[in-house]
C-alpha cells in the first residue's frame, strides 16, 4: 500500500506521535488540524516549539525549571529559607506552589533512585542538596517524594545521608495514595498531606 501522505505530514505526525498520551490516531488528527487553522497560529505554535529548551534551564540553587539562574521562589527574599521541600521533579514544585500551603524553599531532585533502571544517588541532585543543608540555615527538610516504592527508597536514602546533621527530617503522611504521584493529586489533599507530615 502507497503513503501518499505528504512527507512534511508524515515527519510531523511521526514526532508527535512519539509524545506520551499521543498516539497515532490522535497524532493524525493533530495534523490534520494543523492543516486547516490559520497559518499564523501553526508558526506561534512552532516557535514556542523551537525556544521552548533554550529559554528552560535548572534553577542553579533548587533544580527546578526556570528561565533565570534562580527560580522565581529562590529569589523570593520573603520565603522562609529554614524549611526545605525535597519534591522528585519541577511539576510537584508547582502543584505544591498551586496550593499556596507551602512559604519555605525547594529542593527538586531530579529523578529518583531506581537501582532497577540504573539510577544511583550521583544520578541525582542529593549531593547538592546535602550541601545546602551543612551550609547551615535549614532546620527541616520535608522528604516530599512520590508515594512509590522508589520514591520512599529514595526519601530514606536521603533520610539516612542526614542522620548527623542537625535537621529535622519529615514525610507528608495522609491522603496520598500509594503509588500515586504527588503533582497529580488535588490541592486539598497535596495541601493536607504537607500539613500532616510525620517525622522520619
Ligand atoms: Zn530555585
């Protein structure tokens, strides 16, 4: 059977059908869409496409995504600097932010320990993070990874890493499913579950 669907539709639909939660019906409907709207909303869509990894970098002080060297919440000189949020990726940055519950400081990880996938502690941001705890100022790290089993391997490992250190070191407890993701639950939950955190 011959394609004779253009290479310029072929090529598009195929990197879009390689994004999560697309797949090839959706990706050709995408297209298909494209080709019909005003031309000028397809090169809006493109640029924002083409600066998108240019204009994103790693926070220098929490790893989080921002377009400046700090974060919005690292250069907030009014955020409580005492309390430390350790979160597994920049999205559970922003639903904690959503919920406005949390006033201290991130610390995003980048990744959690997956022995099975190859993932070691050097693989991710902990280094960094234990660096921002002994440079004093930090009374209590909230240990905010996933409810998984990798995300509560992870939160030991750290919590261990920390055992001389001076710190209070907690979990959030209550309402998150187990093997949920912590950006994806609703804001009361997230927000309570900050609130109701026990000590590790
Ligand atoms: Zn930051």
């Amino acid at each position: 059977v011959a394609d004779l669907r253009p290479v310029a539709v072929r090529t598009l639909a195929g990197h879009l059908e390689r994004l999560p939660g697309i797949g090839a019906r959706t990706a050709r409907a995408l297209v298909e869409h494209l080709l019909t709207v005003d031309p000028e909303r397809v090169r809006g869509l493109a640029a924002a496409l083409a600066g998108l990894r240019e204009a994103v970098r790693h926070c220098e002080r929490c790893f989080s995504l921002s377009e400046e060297p700090l974060c919005p919440v690292c250069s907030d000189p009014s955020r409580d600097r005492s309390r430390l949020l350790v979160v597994e990726d920049p999205t559970t940055v922003w639903a904690v932010e959503a919920t406005g519950e949390f006033r201290g400081e991130y610390h995003v990880l980048l990744g959690r320990l997956s022995p099975l996938h190859g993932v070691g502690p050097e693989d991710l941001t902990i280094e960094a993070l234990l660096e921002r705890v002994r440079g004093g100022g930090v009374e209590e790290i909230i240990l905010a990874t996933d409810p998984t089993v990798e995300g509560e391997t992870t939160a030991l490992y750290i919590a261990r890493q920390l055992e001389g250190d001076q710190v209070a070191i907690s979990r959030p407890a209550l309402g998150i499913p187990v093997g949920g993701e912590l950006a994806a639950v609703d804001r009361l939950t997230l927000a309570q579950a900050l609130n109701l955190r026990r000590r590790m």
